[in-house]
C-alpha cells in the first residue's frame, strides 16, 4: 500500500512545491523515478492551458511544451478516450512523429511506465504517469499490473488535491452536511467495506446503503465511493484512527 502519510500530506499540502514533492516521493516509493500530471477543466480547455507538473528534465518539459507534444503524446490520446490504465510498449507509438517522441524521451529516461485517465465528477480531464528507464518487457509489465491498485489510490489522491492550485479562483468550498447515516457509510467505506458488510454492521438492507452512498457521490461532486472517502478526508469530515 502506499504510504499513509504521504496520502494524508497531499491532502493537507497548502504550498504547490510541498505537493509536488510529495506526489514525486509517492512515485518513487513504487520504482518510479519520474511522474507526469496533467490536468484540464474539460476536454474543451486547450491542453496548452494545463496545470501539468512532472519532474521531468527541465530540457524536455521545455521541448514537450514548445513543441505542443501533448497533442502528438498516445498516452494522451488514450486519456481522452478511455479510463483504463495504459502500459507503456514502443509499439505505442505508432505514428512517424510519435515514433520521434519515444525516442528523444528515452534519452531523458522516459522509456517505460504506465498513464492513469483522470476524468473528474465536474468534467475534469487528464493523465498522472509513473515513468522508469527499464525496459517494458514482461517482468516490468507484470509489476506494473501487481502496482495498479495502489497506483490508481495515488491517482486519486493526487487528483483531488490538486484542485485547490489548478483552480486557485474557484473560492471557498459549500459546506457539505451530512446526515449521521451518510457519516456511518462514508466511515465504514473508508474502511474498506463493502455495501453488503455495512448493511450487516449497521443493521439495514444493502439498498438502504447504496442509497446513502448514492447522496454522498452527489454531494461531494464525484463519481466513486473512493473519491468521496478522500473528498471528505481533505474536508476534515473524517480522520484516520
């Protein structure tokens, strides 16, 4: 699992430099020496407009951002139409001019990795990449599909608290109630309980839950039970413990 403090750190990270580093550190502690994120408010935003941060060389993001290389990037185009994980292969990139970009990104060691979509509740739209110098071969694709879960919980933790520098102006959050129900569900959730084992804990039927669940997705603005467990978190709704 990744680690909990630094889940925790991105959540409460008020200054964008912190936050950065914590992302960074979260990818290294998984192998991965390099991370990418991008994020739009919608797919109409033109990616030039991007709140991208990566700790990549200061050379290559300057060549990617000149050159618009994100409208050339497959794992890009993979984002726009999809929200599975993409693993890095060269046949990716298939196109005379993709073919180009691998190869000069493998001289800045980002040959191999994996592209998390994001496509948040309000329309959002992005990718997070956790980048390596290995090669993609079947050993490193077979850790990548053991890391997904965790990587995909970064994800989402990066993504969430994100928000507050990628849409600086949006101004104070509504305060968000919550019924005492709502409040049990999203602490059993945050547990890792299913809607069946809270029915059975709380000692109501699984629709009863659903339908809790159900408000709370709609109340914090998202699509998951998992994103409204970090939601409520970075709200101080709920605490760890």
């Amino acid at each position: 699992m990744p680690r909990v403090d630094l889940l925790l750190e991105l959540l409460n990270c008020s200054v964008e430099t912190n936050w950065c580093d914590t992302v960074f550190s979260l990818a290294r502690s998984h192998g991965f020496d390099q991370a990418f994120m991008a994020v739009v408010p919608n797919k109409k935003t033109p990616l030039e407009n991007a709140f991208l941060r990566s700790n990549y060389s200061s050379r290559w993001r300057n060549t990617y951002e000149s050159e618009k290389l994100y409208y050339v990037d497959p794992t890009v185009e993979h984002c726009l139409g999809s929200t599975i994980p993409l693993i890095w292969a060269p046949e990716i990139f298939r196109a005379p001019k993709q073919k180009q970009l691998y190869e000069e990104a493998c001289g800045y060691g980002i040959r191999s990795g994996i592209t998390f979509p994001i496509h948040g509740a309000n329309g959002e739209f992005g990718g997070i990449s956790f980048v390596s110098d290995d090669l993609s071969d079947i050993k490193f694709q077979r850790q990548l599909y053991r890391l997904m879960p965790e990587l995909a919980l970064i994800r989402d933790y990066a993504f969430e608290s994100s928000l507050r520098f990628a849409n600086p102006s949006n101004g104070q959050e509504k305060e968000i109630r919550l019924t005492k129900r709502e409040m049990e569900c999203l602490k059993w959730s945050m547990a890792g309980k299913s809607s069946w084992e809270i029915s059975k804990i709380l000692s109501c039927s699984e629709s009863a839950v659903n339908f809790h669940m159900n408000n709370l997705r709609r109340k914090f603005s998202v699509s998951t039970r998992q994103q409204a467990v970090i939601k409520a978190m970075r709200l101080g709704l709920i605490t760890l413990g």
